[in-house]
C-alpha cells in the first residue's frame, strides 16, 4: 500500500494570527455564545424532513439485481492479467464468466 502526503502543510504561527483577525474582523460571523451553543441541535434533529430527502439521495441507486459477494479462489496469473486491464477488472471477470459456456 502507498503512503501519501497530505496536500496540507501546517500553518505558521503568523499565518493562524492572520486567519484569526480576518474572523474576528468579520461581522457576520460573530462566535457563538455559551447559550447558543446549549440551545443547538443536530442537523438530523433541526430539519428531519431535509435530512432525510438528502440521506437517500446520496450514493447509487439501488440496483435492480444487486450483485452478490462471494470468495472465489483464481490463480495469480488470472488476477494479475484482469488487473493489468485497469479499473472494472472484476466486472470484466463477471462478463467472462457470465459468457463461459457451462456444461
């Protein structure tokens, strides 16, 4: 597995003072009080109708034949050249295997 580094270099001391007093500069986005913070909710619990519609809206639809996992031993070789064929291997593997002719 490769390790990446994070896009995200840590701020200099001068730079976390510079976004500091650009938010306290900021009129519009004055920092909450101990009160309003005790009188916050979560979003699931403030707006459920709108949580909702986005909670199923996100990800693919379901499908209408879900495929179904399984554990298949295949030889190195097998995997290594499906593999070599890019993203999709394993859908390509399915076609193959949906296209053999059994018995």
């Amino acid at each position: 597995m490769s390790t990446r580094k994070s896009p995200i270099r840590p701020l200099a001391d001068e730079g976390e003072a510079e976004i500091q007093k650009q938010i306290a500069a900021d009129p519009d986005d004055a920092e909450a009080t101990d009160e309003q913070l005790a009188q916050a909710m979560p979003f699931a619990k403030a707006v459920p109708e709108l949580f909702e519609s986005i909670r199923r809206a996100r990800g693919r639809p379901a499908a209408e034949k879900p495929k179904q996992i399984v554990s298949i031993r295949l030889d190195q070789d097998v995997i290594s050249k499906f593999k070599a064929t890019g993203k999709g291997w394993q859908a390509r593997i399915n076609e193959v295997l949906k296209n053999a002719k059994v018995g």
